[in-house]
C-alpha cells in the first residue's frame, strides 16, 4: 500500500469509530428511514426493478446499502479499506437481517471477481480518495456485468472552493478548481490530502474504461452538511454534488 493511502486508511480508522459510538442512532435511521437521496431513488428506481446484485465500493457506514436493499436490491456487497467501517456495517446489517456482506480491501484492486455486480454504487465523499481516477474507473467496470451499471452520487468538484461563509458564497483564494488535491480542513478528513478531478476528467474517466455514459446533472443541494454550518454556498446558486450513470454495453 502507498504511503499516503496508508495514512487515509489510518484516519480513516479513526473516523469510522464515529459509526461505533453512534452505533445505535445509525441503526435506528436505518430502520425507519431511507440514506438515499430523492435524485438517487429517482434515477435508481428503474435498476432496482431487477432486484440487482449490487457492488458498494466505499461503504462507509453502510446505511446506503440498507436503504438499498429496502428499495429493492437482492443483495449488497459493501468494499472499504476500513475494517472499523465495515465491522459496524456487518454488525449493523446483520442486526436488521438484511442482505449485505463486507469485504476489507483497498480500492482499486479489491478481490472480487469480475462480472460480479448488476449495479456499481459509489460516491458520497469517494472519489476525492482515488489519486488515479482513470484506475478506479476501470475497475468499476471489470466488475460490472454486460449490461449493468455504474452509479455515481458524488460532492461536485467545485465545492472544495466554496467557502462556509453564512452571509454570501465566496471563492476561497487557496483552492483553484483546476488543482491537483488540496488539504482538507474540516471534519472528518481534516488534515488529509484530498485528490481534485474536473467532472470533465472524471467523465472522461469512465468513458477511458469502455462505459457508455448515459446520464449526468449537477445539484445545488450538498451530500452532506455538517451539524451547526449553514453555508450560503448551499442556497441554490452554486452546484454541490452530481450524479452520473454509465453503462456496460
Ligand atoms: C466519506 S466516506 C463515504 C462512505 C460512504 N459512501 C458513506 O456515505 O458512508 C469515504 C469512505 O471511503 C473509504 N476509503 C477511502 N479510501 C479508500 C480506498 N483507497 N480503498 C477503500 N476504501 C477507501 C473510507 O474508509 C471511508 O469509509
């Protein structure tokens, strides 16, 4: 493993404890209620009509792939480089007898076979992870079966310049959109380098691995929004996430 991924893998262990000691509150959402985003179940409804099999690259806590599951996923199979993330989701998952599994791997190169998902579902704070998209995305699509598809949910690439200010957006004079990586300073990756790709690259990305791309939008609305921050930047004027859907032909 790279040096520096060693370290996202370090803190990222750190950070997924927060999944740990708010395990309980976690299950509960994930009881009562769906992770997914209304433009995700929009776009995702179709798909899951087949009852797919489906393939999570970066699982995080895991809540995306309950909600999977109880919108019409046969199964989940969730991939993370963090054993505390994917112990929890297991645990989580298991609790709620619903079926999602977890390996521990470093992505790209997990051990899965090829041609094993319907569905590729990633994003939510992914992509700012893979220092080679072009990499990532090829490996998305090894595992897509013929005619499967990759789903992208993901923060826009313009978001690490807009700043938290509460009064009016502003561009941060320290990020430029065209950047390699930048260092985060906020929560929960504060102090990791986070890698930067214009949606252009990141398009290009996946069609370099054969996928034909079928659908793309941009969002005001973030992902995510940390507790006590209300950012002008999210009011609507400026795009904060994207999705994308490609398809194996
Ligand atoms: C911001 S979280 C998003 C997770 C998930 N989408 C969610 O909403 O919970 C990013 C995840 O990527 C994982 N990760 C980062 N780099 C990785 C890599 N190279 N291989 C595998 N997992 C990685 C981290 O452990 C973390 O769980």
């Amino acid at each position: 493993m790279e040096p520096v991924t060693k370290r996202n893998r370090a803190a990222w262990e750190v950070a997924s404890e927060k999944h740990v000691r708010e395990y309980r509150d976690l299950l509960d959402q994930a009881r009562n209620g769906s992770s997914l985003f209304a433009c995700e179940l929009d776009l995702l409804r179709p798909m899951l009509m087949s009852s797919p099999d489906i393939v999570h690259l970066q699982s995080g806590h895991g809540l995306d792939d309950i909600a999977l599951v109880a919108a019409g996923a046969k199964s989940v199979l969730g991939v993370d480089f963090s054993e505390v993330a994917a112990t929890a989701a297991q645990r989580r998952a298991d609790e709620l007898r619903v079926p999602c599994r977890y390996v521990v791997a470093e992505l790209p190169g997990a051990p899965l076979c090829d041609e094993c998902a319907d569905l590729v579902y990633t994003g939510k704070g992914a992509l700012i992870w893979m220092p080679d998209l072009r990499a990532w995305a090829k490996d998305a699509a090894r595992l897509l079966r013929p005619g499967a598809s990759l789903f992208v949910y993901e923060a826009h690439p313009a978001v690490p310049l807009w700043t938290w200010d509460e009064d009016e957006p502003r561009i941060r004079p320290d990020r430029g959109y065209f950047e390699r990586s930048h260092v985060n300073d906020t929560f929960p990756a504060n102090g990791a380098v986070e890698w930067q790709a214009s949606l252009g690259e990141i398009i290009n990305a996946v069609i370099s691995a054969g996928l034909r791309i079928q659908h793309v939008a941009e969002y005001a609305e973030p992902f995510w929004r940390p507790d006590d921050v209300s950012a002008a930047a999210w009011r609507g004027r400026l795009p904060n996430s994207f999705s994308l859907v490609a398809r194996r032909e």
